[in-house]
C-alpha cells in the first residue's frame, strides 16, 4: 500500500500544478499505525514533488492505544509536527458505549506523553450528545482539555450511521438512543465556555486558541485544492471532485498498471453555489456577498432573498457584506444552509 500510494503521487504530480503546499495531513484511517520508515518514504516523495511553504502543518492522525512512548519518541523524529488523537471522552462509560479501542486512562495518558515528547501542536477530537455522558461528564471532558492546554479542539455531535453496530444497538433497544435536547445544551456549553478560556470558535465544529487554527481544515472551508491518496481519497481542484475507489485490492492493482482507480464529477455553477454556502456559514470567516455575485448575478438575488428571514429571526448576522451563524443560528446551520441552496 505505501509503494503504490508512493506511485500514486508521481501519477498525480500535476494536479497541483506548481502549488507550494501549506498543509499535509495523514489521515483517513489510522495512519499512525504505519512504520515511521513508511512515512518517511512517503513524506520524502512528496518533499520530490512539491515545494513547501516555510511553516507548512504536518498532521498525523492517531488513536490514543497506538501511542505508546516509544511511538512518540520515534514520531518526534519525523517532519510531523501536529498530532490529532480521537481521544473522544475521557469517560469509560462513553467510551465503551462508543465501541473504542482505548480506555480514558490511555486517552490522557497519550497527551501527557505527547507533550512531554514535545508536541506542543495538539488537537483532539471529543464526541458529545451520547447517551451516556451526562452534563457534567462533558464539563469534565471540556475542563480536561483546559487542564492540558490543548491548543485545538474538534468537538462532534453523536451520530447514529445506518447499518453500524450501533445503528444495531439502538433499533434492538440495548442501548439509549441520543437524546437531541440534551446534545444541544451540550453544544451549547461547549461554545461558552471555550470562548470564555480564549478559544476561537472558527467553524461550527472547531475551536483553537489564536494563531492555532487548523490549515488543514480551514483549507477545505475556504474552497482550496487539495489532493487526496490512496483507497477512497478525495481531490477537488477547485472545478470538479474526484475520489479514489474504497476497494484495497482494486486500488492496488490499478495503480500496478499505471492507472489511478478514480471517479470524477465536474461541479455545475449551482453546485459550486451550494457548496460556498454550506461551508462558508460553516466558519468565522463567513459567506461574502461578493464572491456570490461572482457566481452570478443570479445566485446573489437568490441569496439576499433567502437570508432576510434569518436575519429578521438573528440566527444571521450581517457586517457589510459579510454573513456569520450567530450562536442561535450555529445550533441550525444544516437547515440555514439548505434553505439558501438552488
């Protein structure tokens, strides 16, 4: 797999065209269970490729049971110089509700370590909205990440997918489903009290301290290209999306034979229109007015027709031409957004 993602990136060399990369994120999965030697081969061959720019983020996504101290210290090696770790909740209870792999000593056990091997840039995942975690279990969660002085926080609310184990759980009644009031307040608690310790809220949901903003994120809120590796991996250039196939095998044995096992869909101006607003609400950044009557005079009528009643109801807040989700407005953004599409 770390070859024919090393064969990919020379198949794909030119989809950057001459970008400098700001961002390289090692995610999808669990990449922290690859070798230190497999990412080295595939940091050198994209060092090969592209140039970079001077502070580029180096992100390595990981789950608390993969790092051990000895995985730290070889990672501390590395050009890695962000860690993201889905600690989750730092309760046994939530955590085997949720089906994880660590327990919540190794949840902070992996920070202190982390830290201690000098990975200052941390972010972290927690999930709220769970039947099990109470109100104040997530105020425990929250004031575990002040604790550390986390500079990052990714925070989402609970999910049931169809067709998971816990889609199973929960139609057989083995275990409680989410409860929305609950998970709302929690939402609600999250943004207050970050804010008030200095965290900005920058997209719905993320927070970081200033200067700490993911340029990973941030780059696939603001519409920037990126290009994705390996099975199921997503690219977009800016005019069309393409994804990889999520079939091991029939990757592998694509790439053998020089081809890149993709599909590809080129964005009509609607579907570019529609993409702008659910991830531009999305973030402290906004939807500017401008850029839509730059898609076309059409879709700025549009807009400044269906935003009014947000803005009467101030879920939506307006500064010139620049339209934010107020605090009220981020508990709906979902709906916002649709009501604003073509």
């Amino acid at each position: 797999m770390v070859q024919a993602i090393i064969q990919e990136l020379d198949l794909q060399k030119d989809y950057l065209a001459d970008k400098k990369l700001s961002s390289i994120y090692f995610g999808g999965g669990t990449p922290s269970l690859l070798e230190v030697e497999d990412l080295d081969l595939i940091f050198n061959k994209i060092k090969e490729i592209y140039s970079f720019h001077k502070d580029i983020e180096i992100t390595l996504e990981a789950n608390p049971d993969d790092l051990n101290k000895e995985k730290l210290s070889l990672l501390a090696q590395t050009p890695i110089n962000r860690l993201s770790i889905g600690i989750q909740s730092f309760s046994e209870e939530d955590l085997n509700y949720m089906n994880r792999a660590h327990n919540a000593v190794e949840a902070r056990q992996c920070i202190d370590d982390a830290l201690a091997m000098g990975f200052q840039n941390l972010t972290i995942d927690l999930i709220y909205g769970t039947p099990t975690m109470s109100n104040r279990q997530w105020q425990k969660n929250i004031e575990a990440v002040l604790e550390h002085q986390i500079p990052h926080i990714s925070c989402y609310c609970l999910t049931v997918e169809p067709q998971t184990a816990l889609d199973h759980f929960v139609k057989t009644k083995k275990y409680k489903a989410p409860n929305d009031e609950q998970a709302a307040w929690q939402f609600e608690y999250l943004i207050d009290r970050l804010e008030s310790a200095g965290y900005d809220h920058y997209e719905i949901s993320n927070f970081a301290k200033p200067n700490c903003y993911a340029k990973h994120n941030s780059n696939y809120w603001l519409g920037e290209q990126y290009l994705g590796l390996g099975p199921s991996a997503h690219s977009f250039d800016g005019e069309s999306r393409q994804w990889n196939i999520a079939h091991n095998m029939k990757y592998l044995q694509a790439i053998e034979q020089n081809e890149i096992p993709f599909e590809k869909e080129n964005l009509s101006s609607e579907e570019r229109y529609n993409e702008y607003i659910m991830t531009s609400l999305r973030t402290i950044w906004g939807c500017d007015l401008e850029r839509l009557g730059k898609m076309g005079e059409s879709f700025e009528v549009h807009f400044r027709k269906g935003i009014q009643p947000f803005l009467d109801n101030k879920t939506v807040l307006q500064k010139k031409n620049i339209f934010t989700l107020t605090k009220a407005g981020k508990l709906l953004a979902d709906n916002i957004a649709m009501e604003l599409f073509v």
